[in-house]
C-alpha cells in the first residue's frame, strides 16, 4: 500500500472519528485490502455532477466525514465571497439512503458558520433546489442526490446564487477550500438550530405557479381530455410534483405505477433507477398496456431528467431516448411561439455539443439562435446567465434525457418537461388529420424535413483507481494518434475541447473553440459521420457519442434507412471502441 494512503487510514483510526468507521476501516483491512485502498487512495472531486460516490467509510466514499468536509469548505468560500453580507443557502434531498440525514449535517455546519439555512422538511426534485435558490435570494444552493446512479450511490450538488450548478472558476476555488480542510477540528459541527428555517408548500406553490404559465396551447389539452398518461417516480422526488402538475394542466387520466410511487432509496423494483434504461420502465410498460395509456413518463430519484415512451401508429408503446425527444420538445416550442407570435429574432436555445445536431437544423428554420455549449446542464445554465437581459431563452437540453423550459429553473426540469411533453402529446393528439397522430408520427414528420439522424452511446465503465489511469491513457492515445478512417469514411475534422481547437484535417489549419476547456474530443468523417469521445464527470466510464445522418424524401423509407444507419453506427464503434 502507498505510504500516503497508509497514513490517511492511520488517521482515520487515530483521530476522533467514531467507532462504527474505525470499525469498518478495521475489517476491510483483514477482509478486502483492495476495497479500503478504493476507499481512500483519493479524496472525491468535483465533476460535471459535483461531489458524487459510493457510499462507505473513506475520503473516496460518500459519508458523514467527506460531506462534512465538504460543507466546511464551501462555508468557507461564500464567507470570502460574500464578506459583509448575510449568507444565504437552501437545501434540500432526494429519496436515496442517508439523504436525509446528509441534508441535516450539511444544514448543522453552515448554520455553525454563521450561514442562514433553508432546509426543505422532506425530499423534494432537484429542480424546485434550483428554483428555490433564486426565489429565496440564497448566495447557494445544495442537492443531496446521485441522480440516477444506483442504490450504492449519494452525491452532493452545488448551486450558484443563479440557480445553476457550479462553473468556473467557482467549482475549482471550492475544492481548494474543501482540500485545506485536513482534520476534524476544522469543521463546525455543532448547529445552530435559530439560523435553519424549514420550508415545504409555501416555496411548492410558487414553483408550480411558474410551471402553470409555460403551458403554450391549453385549447389542445382540453381538445385531447381522453389522453392516457402512465407516470412513474422511479420511487424518487418526481412524486412530491409532477402528479399535481400534471393535475394543474389538466390532465385526469394519469396513471401511477403504484409499485414505484413510494420513494425508496433500495429502488427495490429496479437495477438502476435510470429512466434511459428499459429496464426501469418495465412496470410503466406494463401499466400502460393494462389502462391503453398513450404516453408514459418516467422521472429519475431526484426529477431532473424524464424518459419517455408513446403509442405508435401500430399501437405498441416505442421508447424514445433523449435525443428523439428533445428534437420533438424543441420543435413542438419553436413552432408554438411562432404560432402565437412569440418570435421576433431575439430568442435562443441551448443544446450541449453531445446531443443531436438535428436540434440546431430546427432551430435554423425557425430563425433561432442555437448555442452549443460543453457538457453538463451547467453550461446550460451559464449560457443563460449570460445572455440575462440580452435575449430570451426558450428552450434547453441534452441527450441524457435532461430539458428546460422557461429560465426560473437553471438545471434540468422533470416536472415542467413532463408537463409540456403531455400538452405536446396532447397537441398532436387532438390535431390528426383523421386518426389521432403520435408523437412517432411527429417525429417522422421533423425527418423528413430536415434528415434522419440516428443517435448511439457506448458507455465502456473502468472502475477504480486502475479504471481512471486506463480511461486517462484511452484519450492520450486519442490525442497522440486519432484515428484516420472511420466507418469507412476519412476523418476530415478533429476537436480537442481540452485545447480549444478544431483541426481541418484536409486544410490543415485549425481554429479556436469559443469555449472552456474540456476534456472532449470530436471527429467528423466526410459523410456527416460525428463521433465524440469524453470520460464522465459523475461515473467510471468513458462514453463514446455516435451521430449519423441520411436524407430522406418519404416516410416510408425511414425502415429501411434505420437499418443503415444502425449498420454504419455499429461499425463505428467497432472502429474506435473496439
């Protein structure tokens, strides 16, 4: 074992931490020496997600300790920034094991600093944090959630006094203050019970009145009163909001899957609580067969992101990934606000560089500004900021199943996604020529206008300290020696986010990226082919992001073109994955 973490374990058994953790460290030693050097061969960092791991003893382990350390670090770095003014944060949790209780020990140390404290009484979405940031003026906000990783998972996400998560150089100068914390005696432990206000419905009913004034076209809903809508919490916070908000827009027939409405942080009826996966929704696939609904949606633990399945026109419910429903989410918005006049040459919408080019296709037609932005709903969130009073935002998103609507929240919205995605269903619905169409239906149609673009993800994990030396050699390979030929295609442009700079590998020139740096690379073949290779910020896997388009010019050739483009993707990742 290293020296260095030797002597972190010894302090972990010698300072005051308690019993049950000195225990724990005392077993893995004899039982599992490999897991205790997991445990605490790093301290966990900030990524595109902030503090996130498996939960258990260690500096590399989510706990009573690293969230301590944590909270004392940002409690630090808002009394530097806001020096001479009332600090400010709110917090609040999702279902998973120990939330909870993180919640209160994050809430006990800034209130020991002095820090005024909203702490939301139970589990509420990541998204209402976000809100509620800004509603209640907080110079910060705090998420204690994983997402939709498993059950193992917790994590612990900063929000900025605009509502979205951290970005440069916040996110670095808080890890700096998080790393000079070293021992114990550094952290205030002991609350302050007069500077934590608890908060519940008061914040609930403003945030759902914000959701009520997104709805576009309420004359379809009410047109479309026999819409059938499954919904599933996936036993997360999507419970607490999207049945009354839902309920709000008016629909009736909404359908909860009984089995997975009551958060659980053991997500028993599930592998992974990940609306991405098929599997998750297996239950809501039932339930929709069961009642004929028309369309399902599913929400991860904490209700930023929705997956999605409708009714085709053959009658069978057809999953749609994130992609498929962000171009229809973008289109359905574009052409509302163009049909009720809303559009004048000053709006923008904002996707991030992984997700479908077909979103910036739509977007040209309908005259818009689209922004490609880095990775992370945060970028999302700083584009907006930055474009404050300037333009006017409409609509956001990414492949990873994560959508905005509107600028009062500044991350990834379920709870007003899901309620536009219905009103959009229900538009579609109610505005069939002679049968009701489908969502399907309308997503052929966006082909046909402007190419049928075939998305894919390979996500290979390497767990461990092993796993990040092995995806950190994977992209200097990437870099020392891109690949030339893929899919049979040249590579005719390369991306090097991690440098700022696009190679025209034809020209041989390259030009400046107007972004952060990132460690991302892109290449393109000469057929339109975009491959984009990039670690994740939140998991062990490096992730490989296919795109292939073909033009068609009749629905009809959509099969037999799906066939293609599914060929050309699986060789591509035979080219560059292996």
């Amino acid at each position: 074992m290293e020296a260095a973490i030797q002597h972190t374990i010894d302090t972990w058994l010698n300072e005051g931490y308690d019993q049950q953790t000195k225990d724990e460290i005392v077993r893995l030693q004899k039982e599992n020496p490999q897991e205790l050097v997991e445990a605490f061969y790093r301290t966990l960092e900030f990524g595109t997600g902030g503090l996130r791991g498996i939960m258990g003893v260690g500096t590399n382990r989510m706990n009573q300790y690293t969230v301590g350390f944590a909270t004392q670090g940002l409690a630090n770095y808002l009394t530097k920034c806001f020096k001479g003014h009332k600090v400010k944060v709110v917090i609040s949790h999702d279902s998973r094991l120990r939330s909870r209780e993180f919640a209160e020990i994050t809430a006990a140390i800034l209130s020991a600093n002095k820090i005024q404290v909203f702490l939301f009484e139970d589990l509420r979405p990541t998204p209402e944090l976000s809100f509620a940031v800004r509603h209640l003026k907080c110079n910060a906000g705090i998420m204690i959630t994983a997402s939709h990783n498993p059950k193992e998972y917790n994590g612990y996400k900063v929000y900025w006094q605009d509502g979205g998560q951290l970005v440069p150089p916040h996110d670095k100068n808080v890890i700096k203050e998080v790393n000079k914390i070293t021992s114990l005696s550094q952290v205030k432990w002991n609350g302050d019970d007069s500077l934590i206000k608890i908060i519940g419905e008061d914040v609930d009913k403003v945030y759902l009145d914000k959701i009520a004034k997104l709805t576009l076209n309420p004359v379809a809903i009410k047109k479309a009163k026999n819409l059938k809508i499954v919904y599933t919490p996936l036993h997360g916070t999507g419970i607490t909001m999207v049945p009354k908000a839902l309920d709000m827009y008016g629909f009736k027939n909404v359908y909860l899957v009984d089995e997975q409405a009551v958060p659980d942080g053991n997500f028993p009826t599930v592998k992974s609580p990940n609306p991405e996966e098929k599997s998750a929704l297996e239950l809501a696939l039932k339930k929709a067969d069961e009642v004929d609904a028309d369309l399902i949606l599913a929400t991860d633990p904490d209700a930023d992101r929705v997956g999605i399945a409708v009714r085709n026109a053959e009658g069978k419910m057809q999953l749609l990934n994130g992609n498929q429903t962000g171009s229809l989410l973008f289109h359905y918005m574009l052409s509302q606000w163009q049909h009720n006049g809303k559009l004048n040459g000053n709006q923008f919408v904002v996707k991030t560089v992984v997700t479908t080019d077909l979103i910036s296709a739509i977007a040209t037609d309908y005259n818009v500004e689209c922004m490609d932005v880095l990775t992370g709903f945060k970028y999302i969130a700083e584009a907006i900021l930055k474009n404050e009073g300037k333009k006017e935002f409409v609509v956001g998103g990414e492949e990873s199943y994560g959508y905005l609507i509107g600028d009062f929240v500044r991350d990834k919205d379920s709870i007003s996604a899901c309620c536009l995605i219905a009103e959009m269903a229900a538009f579609y619905f109610a505005n069939g020529k002679v049968n009701h169409k489908t969502l399907t239906d309308a997503l052929h149609d966006i082909y046909k206008s402007y190419g049928f673009y075939k998305e894919d993800l390979l996500s290979l994990t390497k767990k461990g300290k092993a796993g990040v030396e092995e995806i950190q050699q994977m992209m200097a390979d990437f870099r020392s020696n891109p690949p030339k030929m893929l899919g049979g295609q040249p590579v005719v442009m390369m991306k090097d986010y991690a440098v700022s700079k696009s190679y025209d590998l034809v020209n041989h020139s390259n030009t400046i990226i107007d972004l952060p740096t990132s460690n991302v690379l892109q290449f393109f073949t000469a057929d339109g082919s975009k491959i984009t290779v990039r670690p994740s910020g939140t998991e062990p896997k490096i992730k490989f992001y296919f795109s292939v388009i073909e033009h068609i010019k009749k629905r009809s050739d959509i099969a037999t073109e799906e066939a293609r483009l599914n060929a050309k993707i699986e060789q591509l990742k035979k080219d560059i994955a292996g």
